[in-house]
C-alpha cells in the first residue's frame, strides 16, 4: 500500500474522481445542513478559482486511488492585506484514518501552503465529526466559533 500526497489541479476529471466520497463525507460532517442541501461539488466555481490561481486542491491517495482531499481558497485577506489559504472542505476515508495518514497529510497541506506564500490557514470543524484536537495537535488556535440556522 502506497499513500501519496499531491497538490492538484481542479479538472472536471479530478472532480468526477471525488464524487463517490462526497456522499459520504457530507452525511459524516454536514449535521445540520445534511437533512436540508444535497452534497455537491461546485464545478463552475472551482473552475473559475483555478482559474484565477486561487485554489488548492490537495489529495491523498492509496496506490492512486482518491481517499482524501483538502481544498483551500488561496487569496488575500481583505482586512490583514496578506496572502491566506481559507479552507473549504477536507475529508480522508475512513479506510485510511489508521495511524498516522491523516496527521501526516495536513502537515504536508499546511508545509505546501506555507511554500506558496500563505501567512496563515484557517481550517474549519463539524459539531458532527470535532478533529479540534488533531488541529490544536497541529499548532492551530481557536479564532471563532460559527453558528449556522438552516431557512
């Protein structure tokens, strides 16, 4: 078994690839907003940001097969004036969570941000699924607390 990390274009391809994970990430750590909106992933939007340079896309694979992404918009924060990478959504299969694989593949995500100029990450977690643990492991820091009302 080989578990490799890599920081990828978004393509149709790439997206279509992620699509059997989806489903069950988004029943996993959704909570609230699994019962009310269908898991997608946003084509159009990705696309647009790829275009501009402004996402990335990390993935994990086992003997390169998709287990695991971790997407950030990368751009300038509007208040700080500096470069920063926003997450948007992570999921690792539960297949792969043994050992160290996870931990291993945030440090990796956060050293590639780091080399593109990042000056800081922001990273989210599900009252469902709290990895706060394995972030606060990571040197991360609680900054805010986010409620969400579904309409």
């Amino acid at each position: 078994m080989a578990v490799t990390f890599q920081l990828e274009a978004f393509t149709e391809s790439l997206g279509r690839e992620a699509e059997p994970l989806i489903e069950g990430h988004h029943a996993e750590v959704s909570g609230l907003l699994s019962k009310h909106i269908p898991a997608r992933i946003p084509f159009e939007h990705y696309q647009a940001l790829e275009d501009l340079g402004k996402l990335r896309v990390f993935t994990l694979r086992e003997d390169g097969v998709l287990k695991g992404y971790n997407v950030f918009m990368f751009t300038e924060h509007h208040q700080h004036g500096t470069l920063a990478a926003f997450h948007d959504t992570l999921f690792v299969h539960p297949s792969i969570r043994r050992g160290t694989t996870g931990l291993r593949f945030l440090r990796w995500c956060d050293e590639r941000l780091r080399e593109h100029g990042a000056k800081f990450i922001t990273q989210h977690v599900s009252e469902g699924k709290d990895i706060g643990p394995l972030f606060l492991r990571l040197g991360y820091k609680p900054a805010e607390t986010i409620y969400i009302k579904p309409l």
